[in-house]
C-alpha cells in the first residue's frame, strides 16, 4: 500500500539528505577558499605594500644620491667656471700690456727711422758709415724684430683667449643643464603620494631617444672639466712667456737705444773735436797768410825802392858811354858803376821770391776755402747729429710694459 502511495516526483529523504550536506560541504568549501583568498589577498596587499614602499624609499635614496652627484659635479664646473674667468680677465690684462707694448715701439722706430733718413744730409767726408748709423741700423732691426714678435705673441693670446671662452661656454652650458636637472631632481625629491596635482603620465617610461649612459654623463662634464684645466693651464704658460718676453725686449730696447745714445755722443765729440782742430788749422792758416800779405808788400817795396838807384846807374853809364875819344877810359866810375848796375839787376832779379810768395799766398787762400768748407761740413753734421736727432731721441723713453 505504501508503495502505491509514494509520488514519484518527489526526492527521498535520503536525497534531500544527501543534498544538504552537498550544500554544506560545498559552502564551506567555498568559504575556506574564499577566506584563503582573502588571506591571500592580504598577504598580497601587504607585500605590495611593503614592495612599493621600499622600491619607493630606494627611488628616494637614488634620487638624492643623484641630487648629490649633480651637486658635486656642479660645484667642481663652478669652481672651474671661476677659474677660467678668473684666468681670461688676467690674461685681457696681459694681452692690454702688449698692446701697449707693440704701440710704444712704434715711436722709437719712427725716430730711429728718421735719424737714419736726416744722416744722408750729410756731406762730403761726413756721409760715413760710422759707428752711429751702424748701431741705428741695429736699433732698426731690433724694433723690427720686437714687433714681429709681439704681434706674434698678441695673436697667440687672443687665440688663447677664445680657447678660454670656449672652455666657459661649454662649462656654462653645462652648468645650465645640471641646474635645470638638479631643480627637476629637486621637485622629484618634494614629491609624495600625498603631494596634490600628481598625475598618472602616459608614455612616461622610455626606452629609446636621447638618454646616454651614467657613464658617457659622467664623461661629458669630465671632458669640460678637463678642457677648462687645460686652456687654464695652457693660458698660465702663455702668461709666463708673455712676462718674459715683455721684460726681455724691454731690456733690449733699452740697451739698443742706449748704444745708439753712446754712439752719437761720442760721434758728436769726435766732430766737435775735429771742427776744433780745423778751426786751429784755419786760424794758422789765416795768420799765415796775413804774414804772407806782408811779406808779399815787403818785397814789392823793395823793388820799388830799387828803380831809382838802379836808374840813376844806367843813365850815368849811358852818359859816360857818350865820353868822346880818348876820354872813353875804364876808369874806376866806369867799373864802379857797371858794378853798381850788376848788383842792383842781380838783386832785383832774386826779387822772383814775390812770385813763389804771391803763389804760397794762392795755396793758402785755397787751403783757407778748404777748411771753410769742411768747418761748414761738419757744422751740417754738428746740426743733424746733435740738434736734430739726439734731440728728437730726447722723448725716446722705454717703460717696463
């Protein structure tokens, strides 16, 4: 009877049994799962958090140790960067000393130019190649030679000195760089998770473009450093030589310039000497020939004072010659007075010593013209050496540059 009455639709209880156990087991199955996810989950949130914490603190001691690497590198372009200014502005005052050095030699050159140029106006004997022309000729060469070489040095220091801005302008560019990498640094240092405005940036991480290596970073300013000791260094050597050139050619331009001095003084005293010992000769000469003058009107006095006697003897023997017959006697007037005639011819012929004096007269009017002449000579040199050169080589004067 039971079995007619069961419903066959109907589960039995041990199904609906079997069912709820299922259901039992199968929550709490659920339920360990899911609490081992949770579990899981917050072991998970924990290590994240803690990972991200400590990548986040390691990004922050890079961070700062970079800020620090930047700092140190920035400080030593600094100090390199003042350096080199320093270095140029020192040797702008050099390159300004040779400038004036090359102008001061310009004068003195001109001057030893022109003595040369005012000694050809010397005449006859005078125009000698002396000891004065020979050290002006020197001083000539040697203000040529300093020239050419300051030029020389002048171009050298302004080459040096683009050297020198080129090695700031790359120290400054890089010091620009590293400021604007520090501010940036900087501002990722200030940043926390709590700092407003931080946003999520799309394409932020990058593996291609411009970026170099630490070490190519580390290069690049090593290399700028290393270009700023070498051109200061290089300025400080040419600083030296520039010293000592400057003193050297000083030195020589003032010995060179004193030779010519010494040279012309004594130049100078040897014409005065010779102008003296031919104003001696001339003035010899013209007592000379003023005693000549006199002998010469002597002698034609004493010719003069011949023609009576020596008339009155020949008109006597013309007369005596007219005695007639025997009275033409060789008698003692007769041999007197042909004597008397032979003497006074005799002397009057030695009388031919007027014309050797009036001749001696000649040759010392023509030796008084001559040493005129040469008094004059020297006199033009007197002028040229003494007033016109020494006095013009009076504002020759040679600083130390």
């Amino acid at each position: 009877m039971a079995r007619l009455w069961q419903d066959p639709s109907k589960c039995h209880p041990s199904e609906w049994a079997t069912a709820n156990r299922m259901q039992r087991v199968s929550t709490e199955s659920q339920k360990s799962r899911s609490e081992c996810m949770i579990a899981e989950s917050w072991r998970l949130l924990d290590e994240i958090e803690k990972t991200t914490q400590k990548t986040q603190s390691d990004v922050n001691k890079k961070i700062e140790q970079r800020r620090e690497e930047i700092k140190f590198w920035k400080q030593e372009l600094d100090n390199k960067l003042e350096q080199i200014v320093h270095e140029t502005e020192v040797l702008l005052t050099f390159k300004n000393r040779l400038e004036r050095a090359l102008e001061s030699c310009k004068e003195p050159l001109v001057i030893a130019q022109k003595c040369l140029l005012y000694r050809q106006r010397r005449v006859g004997i005078d125009l000698v190649y002396d000891e004065v022309e020979q050290e002006l000729v020197k001083e000539v060469e040697v203000l040529q030679g300093i020239i050419a070489l300051l030029g020389h040095t002048l171009e050298q220091t302004n080459e040096q000195i683009r050297r020198n801005r080129s090695a700031k302008y790359n120290l400054e560019m890089d010091l620009k760089d590293k400021f604007t990498a520090l501010t940036i640094d900087d501002y990722c240092a200030s940043l926390t998770n709590d700092t407003p405005d931080i946003i999520y940036a799309d394409n932020a991480v990058k593996t291609e473009g411009n970026f170099v290596s630490p070490e190519d970073w580390i290069d690049f300013s090593n290399v700028n450093v290393e270009k700023a000791d070498k051109q200061r260094n290089n300025s400080l050597a040419l600083r030296a030589l520039i010293d000592g050139i400057l003193s050297q050619t000083a030195n020589d331009m003032r010995k060179q310039c004193e030779m010519v001095n010494v040279a012309f003084r004594n130049r100078v005293k040897e014409v005065k000497d010779a102008k003296h010992k031919l104003e001696t000769l001339l003035a010899m000469v013209m007592d000379e020939t003023a005693s000549q003058e006199k002998n010469i009107a002597s002698l034609k006095k004493a010719i003069a004072d011949k023609e009576g006697p020596a008339k009155v003897a020949q008109t006597r023997l013309e007369a005596r010659n007219h005695r007639p017959n025997v009275e033409l006697c060789y008698d003692r007037v007769q041999y007197s007075l042909i004597s008397e005639v032979q003497e006074i011819t005799k002397n009057i012929q030695r009388q031919d010593t007027l014309a050797q004096a009036e001749t001696e007269l000649k040759g010392l009017s023509r030796r008084q013209l001559s040493l005129e002449e040469e008094i004059k000579v020297k006199e033009n040199t007197l002028y040229i050496d003494e007033v016109l050169c020494m006095q013009m080589r009076e504002s020759v004067y040679i600083n130390n540059f």
